[in-house]
C-alpha cells in the first residue's frame, strides 16, 4: 500500500502520486539532466540555494517569479515550459 503525499499550497492541496503531476514535477529535473547538468549547478547560476532548489524540483516549494525566465534561458527552453513543470509541482492554478 503506498502513502499518499499532499502538497499543501495555498491556492489547491495536490495529490504528488497523481500521474500528471508526477510526470510535469519530474520535467524539470529531466530538462537539468538532458542539459548535462546538476541541480546544484543551476541553483548557484540562478541565485538560488541547493536546498531550496532541490525543494522545487520536487515540487515542495514554490521558485520566485524572478527566478522564471533567468532559469528558461540558462536550460535553453522557453519560459512557458519551465512554468508548466512548475505548475505541476507547486502551483497549480485554475478550476480544480
């Protein structure tokens, strides 16, 4: 039986084991990874802690507005595709 694990948020609480979601929270990392580079990379390149970094990757918290397009031209992807892997992590938005 596995746990299930909510993300509280203040706009939507999240079920991380939905498929959707898992699957937008992993893009990020999977857009690092294809980049050839780590998480704490990026981070220290966006003025980011590791820590927190690596919250937002796994959808534990939210990245500052700010810190959007700076991280979309240093992955080489457009801003609207870093929004939506973390739409799916943190702030999801929208009817439920």
């Amino acid at each position: 039986m596995s746990t299930i694990r909510f993300i509280k948020n203040p706009r939507r609480v999240v079920d991380t084991n939905e498929p959707a979601v898992y699957t937008q929270r992993m893009e990020l990392q999977t857009i690092i990874h294809q980049r050839g580079h780590s998480q704490n990379w990026v981070a220290r390149q966006i003025g980011v802690d590791k820590a927190t970094f690596s919250r937002i990757v796994h959808g534990r918290s939210a990245l500052d507005a700010r810190k959007v397009k700076p991280l979309a031209i240093l992955l080489r992807v457009p801003v609207s595709r870093v929004l939506a892997a973390l739409n799916g992590a943190t702030t999801q938005t929208g009817d439920p």
